[in-house]
C-alpha cells in the first residue's frame, strides 16, 4: 500500500471518528445562506474551490431555496483536499439532510464519500465520483464538452499549430474528462471517453502540436507563471487553451503583460466574466460554458424531492445532465444578459 493511500486511510479513520464522537464544527470558511427551519429539509452545497464560477452556483442555490421553501447553505473550500473533507464531516455531525459536492479527488475520496453517503442523501455536481455511492450526478458531460472545446480550437486555428492546455487539477474527473476529449478532436480521433494521454507528452496530429498540460491545483498566480513560462520557451505558439474558469483570464493578463494579446489565438472554458469580456473584445476566441446556476438549484430541487421519497427523479444512469454551450462573439451578449439578470447584476463584464 503506497503512502498516499496510507495518508488517505489515516483521514478517514479520523472523518469516521469525528462523526461517532460528534464533535462541534469547525471553522470551515462556509456561509449560511438562510436561518434553519426545523420543518423544512436542510441542503448543503459544497464546491472545490474558490471561482467566480461558484458564485453563479451559489445564486443558483439561493433562489431554490427561497423557490421550494428549504434551508440551503453553501460551503467554499480553500482549494484543498482535506479542507474540503473538513467541511463534508462537519456537515454530516450537524445532520443536514442532504449534501450535493463537486469532489476535488474522487478517487482517493471515495471511501470517504461512500462514508458521508451513508450518513446523508449525496450527490455530486460538475465533477463526477462514479465509482463512489453517491446517488446521482448533476452536471455535463466533460468529455463531450472538451470535444466542443477543441472545434472551438479548430475554428480559431484552422490550420492547425502548437498550442498548450492549462488546468488546475488533474486529479478532478471534469478536469480529465474535457481534456481528453479536447485532444482527441483535435488529433482527429474517434469518440472514446476511456482514452488518456499523460500530460506531459507531446501529442501531434491532424496539424497541431499539443505542447503539453500545465497544472496550477488553483493557485492563481502559478496559473499565471504558467502561461508566462509557455510564452518565454514557446515564442512561436499560436493557442492557448484554458479549462478551469480562472485559467482563461490568467492566459489574458500574462498575454497583455507579454503584448502578445491577440496575437496569440485563446481558447476557454466556462463563463468568467474577464472571459466574456475577452469574446467581445475579440481576444478570446470562444467559450464552452457550463450551467452552474442550474447546478445549484437542480442539486436543492433534487435533493428535496430525493428527501421526500420521490425515487422517480433519480434516472437509471444516475446522470442528471446539463448540457454545455458554445459562446462566440455573435452570441456572447444575450448570454451575458441573461447571466446578469440570474446574478442581480448591472454592470457590463
């Protein structure tokens, strides 16, 4: 047995203690977003990690709440996995009656999971546990989602070149999921989500080059180094591709600094409003956008309904999707409407 296992085994022992002994909760950085009703069912919402992306789930579970009379809260981990699993046991010695997470490690997680899940009614949202006991999955489909994020890679460099992918994490199953099938659109290969390529390698067909996958585990500024340290090895690259929310405005400052902005083509994933501002501005390419709004308010509504007995709203799969959007400059402005009237707010991106 290797020693992250042994460290992860040493967690869960003292996850599993916490909740025997019933210990007080912690200081975990979470915010309620209601008074608790001891008539209405008590929902928890956990991300894995701190994003504006999070915010837009966290209005998500503030209007379902108010819409289906339950008392919600959200919960912000700082980017760790053992904070996160602070935050998981503390919810389970409190008793709240479900919990839907996004899992930063769903491998090494999953006893840990499988734990929680039989303590409350668990879900997961926008990163996947599958081989945990979690009753259902709210999110999209990640490596059908990286294909479109590669035709948008195609669209901007129809010739093909060398291009880098930046991430935070790859331990998240979003996280491989889209990156994978970003590589396998553009190598030209046939749909199969069970593909992996290790990040390290150089991969080459079809006419690009994919330098490499850059980690940053959601340091902003090693997200930035990145990019910088790509720029100074790579002058000649013609794409830069970031997957996680943060990464896509971290490519535009680094790029801005570099004044390479526009001369090098960016590719992103989900809806930073930096990123928005980018399509309109016409120095990012596109967007595959996500719906972290609905994935806020389906986990409550799910959850409730799952908390009442309604068995029929848990598919067979066990996969609730969401389907993922291409945003391009000719339709970047109703989106950003629509995400602003979601969000209460006024001002332009």
């Amino acid at each position: 047995m290797n020693s992250r296992r042994l460290q992860w085994l040493a967690l869960l022992t003292v996850s599993l203690s916490f909740v025997l002994t019933g210990c007080g909760p912690s200081d975990t950085g979470d915010a309620d977003t209601g008074d608790v009703d001891s008539d209405r069912p008590e929902i928890a919402f956990v991300s894995n990690g701190i994003a504006d992306f999070w915010l837009i789930a966290k209005r998500g579970v503030e209007q379902a709440g108010e819409d289906l009379e339950v008392d919600v809260s959200f919960h912000t981990p700082q980017d760790t996995v053992v904070h996160q699993q602070q935050i998981l046991k503390d919810l389970v010695t409190r008793g709240v009656d479900g919990i839907s997470v996004s899992p930063i490690d769903p491998v090494n997680q999953a006893e840990l999971l499988n734990e929680i899940a039989s303590h409350t009614r668990l879900i997961t949202n926008d990163s996947d546990a599958p081989d945990s006991n979690r009753i259902l999955f709210v999110g999209i489909d990640n490596y059908k989602a990286g294909r479109m994020c590669g035709e948008l890679v195609v669209e901007a460099l129809p010739d093909g070149g060398k291009v880098m992918i930046f991430v935070g994490r790859m331990e998240q199953d979003n996280a491989r999921g889209r990156r994978q099938g970003l590589i396998d659109e553009l190598l030209g290969r046939e749909y199969n989500p069970k593909n992996f390529d290790s990040p390290g390698q150089v991969l080459e067909g079809n006419g690009y080059t994919i330098l490499g996958t850059l980690t940053d585990q959601f340091d902003f500024p090693k997200a930035k180094a990145n990019v910088e340290d790509t720029l100074s090895r790579h002058p000649d690259i013609d794409g830069l591709i970031g997957l996680f929310a943060y990464n896509p405005p971290m490519i535009l400052e680094a790029l801005e600094q570099a004044g390479k902005l526009g001369a090098v083509k960016v590719i992103a994933f989900d809806e930073d409003f930096k990123t928005l501002e980018g399509i309109k501005q016409g120095t990012v390419h596109g967007t595959v956008v996500q719906d972290p709004y609905q994935y806020g308010y389906l986990s409550v509504e799910l959850l409730k309904a799952i908390f009442a007995g309604d068995s029929s709203v848990v598919p067979e799969n066990k996969y609730v999707e969401v389907p993922a959007r291409h945003i391009r400059q000719d339709n970047v402005q109703p989106f950003w409407d629509d995400l602003k009237s979601k969000l209460g707010k006024t001002a332009e991106p």
